[in-house]
C-alpha cells in the first residue's frame, strides 16, 4: 500500500509538473497581447502585397501571397464604439481591423494600463476579418474600397448601431454593406443589399473569412489552452483545425448548420451563418505559408435585373462567455476546452457559476464548491481514511514482519498480507482520497484556465486575481502546512528511501503551487483542511477502540 501511495503521489507530481509548465507558458513566457489607447487609431504599415480571396465557381480566381507583416489596407478609417467593443473597419472591403474589448482590461495593475485587443492590424503581424461578395461580373469583395458616410459612430440610448457602406458599379450595381452592432453583446451583423439595377441577372455569394498571422510562442508545451481554427458541423459540434492543418490539408467542405473560429486563451473569434437551413461552403487557405484563413461562402443568390435582395451572416468577437454563446449558435459554447476532463470541468463550473450567482464572489464559490465535492466524496474519503488509520494502528507489527523477514521477500509479503487479512485491512484503501483528487484537480485547474469569468476575479484581502500566483505566496506556504500535518496523520512508508521523498513532498508541492492560479491553490487548502479533520476524526475513534478492546474487562 505504502509503494501504491508513493507511486500515486509521484504522479500528482509530475501532473503539477506538466501543469506548471503549461501555466508558465500562459503567463510566464507568451508574448504580451497589444494594448492600444482606445483614442489613437491603429496604425497601419504599407505594403505593395494582395490579400487572398477565396475561390468559388462564382469567383474570378485571383489568389495572391500575402506577407506577415501588417496588410496594406488603402481605405479609410470607421470608428465604431458600443458599450462592450471599440471597433475599427476600414473602408476597404468593410475590413474589421481592429477590436478591443472595453469589459477586459489588459491587467489589474495600475501601472499595465489598456484593454485586451483581440484583432488587429500591426507590424508584427495582423488578426483580421475580411469579406464580401463574389461573382462573375462585377466584384465588391475585401480588396473593394467602399464608401462610408461617416467616419465615426457612438451606441447612445439605442439597442443597436448601424454601418452602412456603399459602392456602385458603373453598369448601375449597387452594394450597401451593412454592419450592425448591439449593446452589451460581442455578436454583430453583416449584410448586404444588392440593388441589381443593371439590364443583365446577378448571380453571386458573400464570404466571410478570419485571417491571422500565427502568435509568436517559446518553450515547449505539454498542457496548453489551444490556439488555432475550430469548424463545427452537426455530426460533430467542435473540431479543431491546428495551423499545420490549415498548411498540409486545405479544408472545402459544405455544411448546414455549421460555425467556424479562431480560438486563443479566453477570447475568440466566429463567422455563423444567417441560416441553419442551408449549406454553407467552409474552406480554409494558407496564402504563401504566411498566415492562415478560414471562412465560409454563402449559397448562391441569384437577382432579376431591376431587382434587389439581401444576403446576411453573422461574426462574434469577444470573451468565451459560456451562459451567453449557446443562444448564437449550437455548439458555440464548446470553445471553451477544457480538455480531456471536459466531463467532470463543465459540471463544476455549473456548480461555482450557479454558487456565484448567490454568494457574489468566485473565491467563496471556490471554497463552497470544494466542501460540497468533499461531502459528495464523504464516504469513499472515510473508507480510504480508515484503512489508514487501521495501517497506522497497525504498523509497529508490520515493522517486527519487516524485521523478522528482511531477507526473504516472499515470505515478508506472505506475513503482511496474512496481518491484513487478519485486522480486515484494505491496503489499497488509502490510495482512494489521493485517485479522487486528482481528476477533480485537473478539472478544476482547466476551469480556472480557460473560464473568462474568473479572470482577474477577486477573493479577500492580498487576493484579487484567482486566475493568477498568489503575489505573496500565503496560499502555498499554508498548502505545503496542511499536507505537512496530512502526512504526520498518515503512516510512515517502512522504506526508508521513501519515507524520506514523503517528507520533503510538502516542500516541493509548496514550491509548486506558489506558481498555480491562488483559485486552484484555494481549493486545495480548504481540501487538505476539510481533509485533515475528517482523518482525524476517523483515526482518533479507530485508536480508542482499539485501546478500549485491550482493557481488560470488569
């Protein structure tokens, strides 16, 4: 039992490994998101290189390379601003080149000021938006320079703002690209009305496209929150298409009811189709190795001469707001990856969610979750803490069948598990509590990853990011304390290599978790104390009955 435990608490080991490294990789060594002043347009570098249009049977092939650099956008510069997004669209294409999110500032230091900037259009590289409309004739797609009839707009009093842009033909084609945002949500509408007054049928689609560079990152990661392209369709509601993917393997598939993304740590971005009935083409392309695009083409449109109609899609650009993404599409709340423990992750957080909505504070929800998993486990805990008081009791006989028996293995192993038989001891009933907390660790350690509500979100006191180390390590140090006093609860392995491994644990897993977000750190202190009590408890019954059975009787 002993060598079962030490193997188990190893493994924790090297998961805190793993998940250290991953966290360094979040926080540590990623490169800094860009911060711009909501008040100063982004700038824009020149370059003489095409942007990539995608090919369709309505479309004059014309893909072009792109460089990484920032894309030469030759329009002017709509300022859009709503309670939620601070929009920049250039007129040419109707490009969305720039959106920061005005709810998430960059860091709770007041010295790091400056909101998170999920797309933009930067020397370094760029995150954009692109579309328009593809045909045979005439063409108003991303590379079109439209004109717009303000340059600025403010969401007042109104539930909703309007962009219009227009561009004419000179055989009389009329486009009016319509954007339309609302307050209080990440989610906006494109559409355009294409007024056909030529003496000829139009027959066309609209296209939507997320092109980016790819982020710059070091080091290697084992556990990580994904970065790159998701496509869903009904047999499968998230499916994820890496940035090698895109490089080796060109997507071109026609889906109803789908979505497509681009995902990073806690923000993303989506293209959802006006319509759940028709199929929509999806396709990715990776234009001169140099960034990576994925988008989605309507249905053809087909328009009499004289005519006029409108064709709509839709983009989101924002946090993972997992309450608020269902209503925009099936499956859309599922960019929120929790990984290989998404099964035991989503229902805690429905628990802390539903816990905040109560107490107000993501701390105490964490604290209130924690002792609600700890009576939902009670029993199973009690049974694994009992076997170790039972070995505990029992332990200065296993160390005379140590003694007797140190030559002969066979024979030492034969005496041990006789004893066990004869007190009814399960020597494998201590490994419960650690096998239980371990999934629960890692379930919880990816809400707090990748759930944007608990970014930057205050506890008490010193604490006021749970997503982040705690800044004066009180967190760890009491962790390292209270798995210091489990293990004096707990009975010594009778190696004495492993007995000495066992007593520096605390200090290693202490060295651990300074660098954890203090929410994870939080639950695994009021775990490790709810914990210690109930052992005690067990342990401090099982020795008065058993010292009651050796008095004699009256």
């Amino acid at each position: 039992m002993e060598t079962t435990r030490f193997i188990l608490l190893i493994a924790l080991g090297l998961v805190l490994t793993m998940i250290w490294q991953a966290w360094q990789e979040d926080y540590g060594m990623m490169a800094p998101v860009e911060v711009v002043d909501s008040s100063v347009p982004s700038p824009v570098v020149e370059n003489d290189e095409s942007l990539p249009v995608p090919q369709s049977e309505t479309l004059n092939n014309n893909v072009a390379p792109i460089a990484a650099e920032a894309q030469t956008l030759n329009g002017k510069v709509i300022r859009v601003k709503t309670d939620v997004l601070d929009i920049e669209i250039n007129t040419q294409g109707g490009t969305v080149q720039r959106a920061a999110l005005l709810n998430y500032p960059l860091s709770k230091k007041k010295e790091e000021k400056g909101k998170v900037v999920l797309l933009n259009n930067e020397s370094n590289g760029f995150y954009l938006i692109q579309g328009g409309l593809l045909s045979k004739s005439d063409l108003a797609n991303h590379k079109t320079i439209f004109n717009a009839e303000k340059e600025a707009y403010q969401l007042g009093a109104d539930d909703s703002i309007s962009v219009p842009l227009l561009w004419e033909s000179e055989n009389g084609l009329k486009i009016i690209k319509t954007f339309t945002f609302y307050k209080g949500q990440y989610i906006a509408d494109i559409s355009y009305k294409i007024e056909n007054n030529t003496n000829e049928g139009w027959a066309g689609s609209a296209y939507a496209q997320i092109n980016r560079t790819e982020p710059t990152e070091a080091g290697s990661r084992f556990i990580y929150t994904y970065t790159g392209a998701v496509i869903s369709t009904p047999e499968k509601r998230y499916d994820k298409i890496d940035f090698g993917e895109i490089e080796d393997d060109k997507l071109s598939v026609d889906i109803t009811d789908g979505w497509v993304a681009m995902l990073q740590h806690y923000f993303f971005t989506a293209l959802i189709p006006g319509s759940k009935e028709e199929p929509y083409h999806y396709y990715t392309l990776n234009p001169d190795q140099k960034s990576y695009v994925i988008g989605a083409i309507t249905p053809t449109k087909s328009i009499p001469a004289g005519a006029s109609d409108k064709i709509s899609h839709r983009f989101y650009v924002g946090p993972k707001l997992q309450k608020e993404l269902p209503q925009y599409a099936d499956g859309l709340e599922l960019t929120v990856d929790y990984g290989i423990f998404w099964f035991l992750a989503e229902p805690v957080f429905w628990l802390l969610d539903h816990i905040h909505d109560v107490v107000k504070n993501w701390g105490w929800s964490i604290v209130l979750v924690t002792l609600l998993l700890k009576l939902l486990f009670f029993k199973l805990s009690a049974a694994g803490y009992r076997s170790m008081a039972n070995m505990r009791r029992v332990q200065p006989r296993l160390l005379s069948i140590r003694d007797r028996h140190k030559d002969d293995r066979a024979k030492l192993n034969q005496a041990m598990m006789a004893l066990y038989k004869e007190e009814k001891i399960n020597p494998l009933g201590g490994c419960f509590p650690i096998l239980i907390q371990i999934p629960v660790f890692i379930s919880l350690y990816w809400v707090l990853l990748e759930s944007v509500e608990l970014r930057q979100a205050d506890f008490i006191l010193w604490i006021h990011d749970l997503s982040a180390a705690d800044p004066y390590f009180v967190l760890p140090l009491l962790m390292g304390i209270t798995m210091f006093v489990q293990q004096k609860l707990n009975p010594a392995p009778m190696d004495p290599v492993q007995a000495k491994v066992m007593s520096v644990l605390p200090v290693v897993f202490t060295v651990f978790f300074a660098f954890f977000p203090s929410g994870l750190v939080l639950y695994w202190v009021v775990n490790n104390t709810l914990s210690i009590a109930q052992q005690w408890v067990i342990t401090r019954n099982i020795e008065r009955d058993s010292a009651n059975k050796k008095l004699p009787n009256k």
